[in-house]
C-alpha cells in the first residue's frame, strides 16, 4: 500500500522553486516511486504532499533531495503515513 508524507517547511516558495531547478538538473524530478506531487503555500511557508509507493523509493530519494535542501538552507519535516485507499490517474 502506498505512504502519503505530508511535509511541512520554512522554506519560502524561492526555495521550493530554487529545489526543482536543482532536482530538474539532476533528472531528479520525476523519481521512481513517487506516485504524485503536490506543492503549495500556506501561512508563509511552503507545504508538500507526497505519495509513494514505497519508503524504499522514499528513501532513495532522500539521498538526493537531502543535500539540495541543505545546500538551500530550509527545514523540511516529513509525516508517513500509510494510506487506506489511493486512486491515480
């Protein structure tokens, strides 16, 4: 069954879009696993909701995504969650 992480930051929405030129650089934007993505603002900060199929591919992605928030200076803290029922396109 598929994990939803919901993930709350401080990062502004320049970061957010500073972190996918950096993925989109990598070929890192479209990982395996990720079933979808959704970014957007709340309360000043930027908030993301992932599914994924696995924490495996989860995880993988980590090793990448980690050092770019690092490098941009933000904090990102993630929520798993299995999920009950998920329906994709």
């Amino acid at each position: 069954m598929p994990f939803a992480i919901n993930f709350t930051s401080d990062l502004t929405v320049a970061q957010y879009n500073e972190i996918w030129d950096h993925l989109r650089a990598q070929g890192a934007d479209h990982p395996a696993g990720r079933l979808s993505h959704v970014g957007f603002e709340k309360d000043g900060s930027v908030r993301v909701v992932d599914i994924w199929d696995s924490m495996e591919d989860f995880e993988k992605f980590g090793q990448t995504l980690l050092p770019i928030i690092e490098k941009i200076g933000g904090t990102v803290t993630p929520d798993v969650t299995p999920t009950l029922y998920y329906q994709g396109s």
